[in-house]
C-alpha cells in the first residue's frame, strides 16, 4: 500500500515536470539540447540586407532541401523592413510558442524560423514529399480494370480516392497514433450515406490506441479488433484505391496511414473475405462461379487431409472397393499411421511455402516448384508417405491459395491443423465438430460492433443477391441491410422509399 502510494507521488511529479517541459517557451539552446547528437540536424544563422539577424532550424533529411533556398532563405535575406513573416508567402507559415511543439513541427518536415529582434519563432512547412510512383498492385492483381494502387504518401492515398468520388460528402477526420511514431491517420466515410454509430464506434476506437509505434496498418487493426485471439481478420487490408471508393459507397468507413500503401476496410464479414475486385469486373455467372469456387477451395483445404486421415484410420469400410485397393497398395510398406504420414508432409509443405516467400523473386519460383516435386517424389520412393496422400496434399495446398486474402490463407492452414488433430481421435465425428466450432466462433465474431457472420446470422435475405453468388448489377439498387446505413437506395429514383 505505501508502494503504490510512493508511485502515485512520483507519477504526478513526472506529470508535473513533462507538463513544464511542454509549455516551456521555445530557444535556441533547448533545441540544441534536442538535436545533439542528431548529424541531418543544422541550426543557421544568417542576417538579411539590413543587418537584422534569424536563425534556422531544421533536419536536412526531412525537408524539401531544393526549395529550402529559394522559398525561405533568399525572401529573408532580402526582406529589407518588412517582417520575417510577411516575406514568405509559397509556403504554410505557423506561429510555435512552446518547445514540445517546435520539436514536433521540425520532426515532421518544418523549418524552424528565430526573429532574434522580436524573439518570434515560426514553423514553415517544407517536408520532403519524396515517393515512389503509382504501380500496378501486386496483392490484388485484375486483368481488367483500374491498375493504380496505393502509395505510403497518405496524401497521395486520399487523393486517388477523392478522385474517384468527387463529393463533398466524403469526410475525412485527421488521428495520430502512436506516441514514438506519431503516425498520421485519417478516417474516411460519406456524410448521409455511413451509419453515425459506426463512424462513433471507429472514432473512438482510433482515439483509444494507446502505444508507441504503430508502422502500418496490422498494428492498428490489432487495436481495434474486437476480437484479438480470432483467426480471422475483422479489418479488409486492401492497397487497391477502386475498392476503398466502392466500400465507401456502399456506406463503410476507409482508414488510411501514412507510410504504409495498405488501407483498412470496415465492417466487414466473413464473406467479404472470399471477394476479389474481380468479381465486379467479370460478367455476373462467371464471377458468381468464381466465388463459389472460392467457398468450396476453402472448404477442401481444411477438410481434404482430415477426411483421408478419418477414412484410413476409422471408416475404410466406407471407401469405394477399387480405390481401397490403391490405398492398401501405397500404405503398405509405410512406418507411419496416417496422422503422422499426413501431419508431417503439410509441414514440408508449410516449410517449402514460407521458404519460397523468404527468398528472392526469381529463387522463390524454382523452390516452390522443384522443392515440391523432389521432396514429394523422394517421399514416396523412399517409403514415408503414399502417392495418394501426396496428390491430396498438393490439391488441398493449391486449394489454399484462392482464397483472395492472404491472411485467410493463413488462418485456413491453422484451421486445417486443427481438424486434422481432431479427426484423428474421432474420425469424420471430430471433422463435424471441428466445423461447428468453426461455425459457432464465427457467428460469435464482430466487426466494429457488427455481426461479422452477416447475412447469414442474422438474417439478411436481400443482401444474399451479392453473397455466395454476384447477382447483376442492376439487381443491386440496395445498400447492404446489415450496415443499416442512412440512404438505402443506390439509385436517385428510389431515395427516400423502403
């Protein structure tokens, strides 16, 4: 008890001495004391034509050092009676007052302005906007359709959204994340169209980060979850500005970062995992049989193994009479059952996977598909696994990849290690459990507070017209129920009606 008072004390004295600090007025010798040791930090000293004196103060490696002569120097140089302020007119020109905010402009690409004669300080904004260009996205690749993707200049970002939807009902809130980092958020969504409680509900959970670096999009997504240790991801990771601009029209909120080309998409649900941007590209049968691929490749990786393992340990009595014929021929001669036989190849091929994608471009490629031919090939001649279980392995792994998020992938691996512990205890029983529980925890999962196993729990009949299949476009005059946004309608003719 008198521990926790003595911190208590020494809390509030730290408080107390970081709250003098931050309102400590701005001088020449504080900010030398900040930029020590820092070699990109330069402190100028200059005079202008009529012998008044001014000092700068920036970091070279975050400034426009081009501009820095033309825009701030030479104006000041030749300012004759004029004040400091009135010179500079191409630039964002701030007045800083305390020490915390003068160090926080410098940091973020500002140029720091001393009056010696008036003793003024004052904040021009000259950050360096160096970017790479717009390229193609190499995580949501479209034969046809828009190629731009997103950038680590959020500027750049919201600029290739606003371009797309050019209304002044696209609102976008400014955060600040991270209290090492001071990452620059910014929330987008439209006016009238976004339901207020899940833009509240988004505000706030923004507003609550409470941490040191936060670098990109995951670290705030973790923060936000509302649910952590869930498999599934309750925040779409897109880089991909045509399908921000659809999200948002359909009334969900867009989360931008800076440095970072990976924007976060919310609320969303399960299905919208097994969407891709080609799906509305596409004419409506092929992107509906598309995405019922989709569900079923998912379906088979997390199955395949656990079934073959169920059936050959429990149920043979259940396989075909010809095909038995074949596993009996390849398990034969085999030392393992057909759980450590099963568990042990999707390891090689866990390993062989995340080899390929550790390794360069051009080596990846030669891995993945020679690593998995001789290993498989070496397997089975050397007597550890059967041909059958090689071939069902290579579906089930080629089955995982068409899911279109990566992070699904993912946890569809885990999941299939999951079933297959449980099939080989309790056979096609466990691999019927394993789905339940599967089912159980997804309707049990929310995204900023809404149901994430919309419209199937609860139900949404009209929404199911882009659900496992994508109905026409011109079927879809309706906003998603589940969303509950403002305006329903998504053509003119039909507002205000229900």
């Amino acid at each position: 008890m008198f521990r926790k008072k003595k911190r208590t004390a020494a809390n509030q004295k730290k408080n107390e001495e970081m709250n003098r600090i931050t309102h400590e007025a701005v001088t020449l010798d504080l900010l030398k004391q900040a930029t020590a040791k820092m070699d990109d930090a330069k402190i100028v000293q200059r005079q202008t034509n009529n012998g008044a004196s001014f000092s700068l103060v920036y970091i070279q490696t975050l400034i426009d050092k081009e501009r820095l002569n033309e825009a701030i120097i030479q104006p000041l140089l030749q300012s004759g009676d004029q004040a400091f302020i009135q010179c500079i007119s191409t630039c964002s020109v701030l007045r800083i007052h305390s020490i915390e905010e003068a160090k926080e402009h410098m940091l973020f690409g500002a140029v720091l302005i001393h009056d010696h004669e008036n003793n003024e300080w004052w904040a021009v904004q000259l950050e360096n906007t160096l970017s790479r260009a717009i390229e193609n996205s190499e995580t949501e690749t479209i034969m046809y359709g828009p190629k731009d993707s997103f950038t680590e200049r959020i500027e750049q970002n919201v600029f290739m959204i606003r371009r797309r939807l050019p209304v002044t009902e696209l609102k976008a809130e400014k955060f600040q994340a991270g209290s090492n980092t001071k990452t620059q958020v910014q929330m987008l969504y439209i006016e009238g169209i976004a339901n207020p409680d899940i833009v509240e509900i988004a505000r706030e959970n923004i507003s609550k980060v409470n941490f040191d670096l936060i670098l990109e999009a995951s670290n705030l997504s973790a923060f936000m979850d509302d649910h952590t240790h869930s498999l599934f991801p309750q925040f779409m990771q897109t880089d991909r500005p045509d399908s921000c601009a659809y999200s948002l029209g359909l009334g969900k909120i867009v989360i931008l970062l800076n440095d970072t080309p990976f924007a976060l998409i919310a609320p969303i649900t399960f299905f919208h995992l097994f969407q891709s941007p080609e799906d509305y590209v596409h004419r409506w049968v092929i992107a509906s049989f598309l995405r019922t691929l989709r569900y079923l490749s998912f379906f088979i990786a997390i199955t395949l193994i656990p079934l073959y393992v169920a059936l050959t340990t429990y149920h043979y009595q259940m396989i075909p009479l010809q095909i038995l014929y074949v596993l009996m021929e390849s398990r034969s001669k085999l030392p393992f059952t057909p759980f450590w036989e099963s568990l042990i190849m999707l390891i090689i091929i866990e390993i062989i996977k995340e080899a390929s994608l550790r390794m360069p471009t051009k080596t990846s490629q030669t891995i993945g598909v020679i690593g998995g031919i001789v290993i498989g090939q070496a397997a089975v001649e050397a007597g550890f696994a059967s041909k059958v279980l090689i071939v069902l392995v290579g579906i089930s792994a080629i089955a995982c990849f068409l899911v279109p998020n990566y992070l699904v992938t993912k946890a569809t691996t885990v999941l299939q290690f999951l079933i297959l512990i449980l099939a080989s205890f309790y056979g096609i029983l466990g691999i019927a459990f394993g789905l339940i529980l599967l089912l159980a925890h997804l309707n049990g999962l929310s995204s900023l507070k809404q149901p994430f196993f919309a419209p199937v729990s609860p139900l949404y009949w009209r929404d199911w017209k882009d659900l496992f299949v994508r109905a026409p476009l011109p079927w879809a005059k309706l906003r998603p129920e589940y969303l509950k946004t403002v305006k329903k309608w998504r053509v003119s003719k039909g507002e205000g009606s229900e």
